[in-house]
C-alpha cells in the first residue's frame, strides 16, 4: 500500500477514519479528540448528584408533601415545615429497598390522582363512621380477590397501600403467583362492581403513571 502523499513543506496528512456504519468520518484536531470535561460539565454533573443525594426519588417528594398538605388541610408554616421534612427524610430512608428512580410517564396525572385518593379516604371514613354509629346498620363483610393488571412492583406497592388508608377495606395478600390482591371489605353488596371500582379508580391511573403503555 503506498504512504500518503506529504504535503511539500508539512507532515503527512491523516487518513479519514471510518465510522460503524463505513462512511468516512470528519477528522478532528488533536486536542477535540483528547478535550477534557469543562468546569461547566463538572458543575453540572455535581448537581445532579446533589440532587440524588437530598432527592433520590423526587416524584416521591413531592407526593409526601402533598399528602401531607392535603390532609391536613393546611399551609401554615408548621405544616409546610412537617411536609418538607417528610420530603426530605421518607425518600431517603427508603432509598436502597426502592432502588433507582422511578420513571413518571404521566406525571400531570399525579397531581389530579392524589386529590381523588385524598377524596376517597374521606368519603370513606364518613361511610365507616355511620357504620359504627348506627347500631341498625349491618355491615356485610366480603373477600374480594382484585386481579392485577399492573406488572410494576410500585404501582402495585402503592395499590395495595391505597386499598388499606382507604377505610373500610384492607390489602391482606399480594399473591404474586396468581396475580392478584387480597382485600378484606368492611361493608360489600356487590364484590363485582368493588372490584371493577378498584381497578378503574386506582390500578389504571397507577399503570398510565408508572408503566410504558399502560392503560
């Protein structure tokens, strides 16, 4: 194979690199191929580990806080205070048994599903309280076995969570191996229709939320 020509006067030229695809690649200087991470790069790279470090889970963050907020029905200091630090300390805590972030594919559709859980606690307590407070009233209790849908552990996790702060019912058994929750109901005429409440109200708007394509 013959040397590439020198030009008069100046080292010989480098020849083109090819890259994966066999196309000839645009030669670069030397000192493009050997840059080092600017200050800039530097800086940013040690934001986001600060923020992984005070936010591992900042969707989680922000739920707590709500929650809180929601809850309490209140945005004194003391209340924003408690929320922040729920925020702050919860995600951490729990950091190594959730592992990395969660991807939120819907994340708009958090801020209209924890109001409706927010409603239906609520809505729930007052059902169970007249419950207890008429002696008249017989509740009839039920086993209702909710299939899953769902194949993410927190969008199960955070199912099952819901069904038991939801008074009145209470998430007994996720049996992994057939597919399905556990859930002990306080009062239930029709476990078909409570069933068919669950999965619409909270599985699907945790799938959209949590899993890609999820409907």
């Amino acid at each position: 194979m013959n040397a590439p020509r020198t030009p008069a006067g100046g080292p010989a030229a480098a020849p083109e690199r090819a890259n994966a695809h066999g196309a000839a690649a645009p030669r670069r200087d030397g000192a493009a191929w050997l840059s080092k991470p600017s200050a800039r790069d530097g800086a940013v790279h040690a934001v986001d580990a600060g923020q992984r470090r005070w936010l591992p889970h900042p969707w989680l963050s922000l739920l707590l806080a709500a929650v809180w907020l929601l809850l309490n029905e209140s945005a004194q200091p003391a209340q924003l205070i408690t929320a922040v630090v729920l925020a702050l300390v919860v995600p951490r805590l729990v950091a190594p048994f959730l592992g990395a972030a969660t991807r939120l594919y819907r994340p708009a559709l958090v801020l209209r599903f924890v109001p409706l859980v927010v409603y239906d606690i609520v809505v729930s307590n007052v059902a169970v309280a007249k419950i207890v407070l008429n002696p008249a009233r017989t509740p009839r209790p039920a086993w209702l076995e909710v299939p899953l849908d769902a194949t993410h552990p927190l969008a199960i996790t955070l199912l099952a969570a819901i069904i038991t702060m939801t008074p009145g019912t209470v998430s007994c058994v996720v049996d992994d191996e057939r597919g399905l929750i556990l859930v002990h109901a306080l009062d239930c005429d029709d476990a078909a229709t409570m069933v068919a409440q669950i999965k619409d109200r909270y599985e699907r708007p945790l799938r959209l939320i949590l899993e890609e394509g999820g409907a």
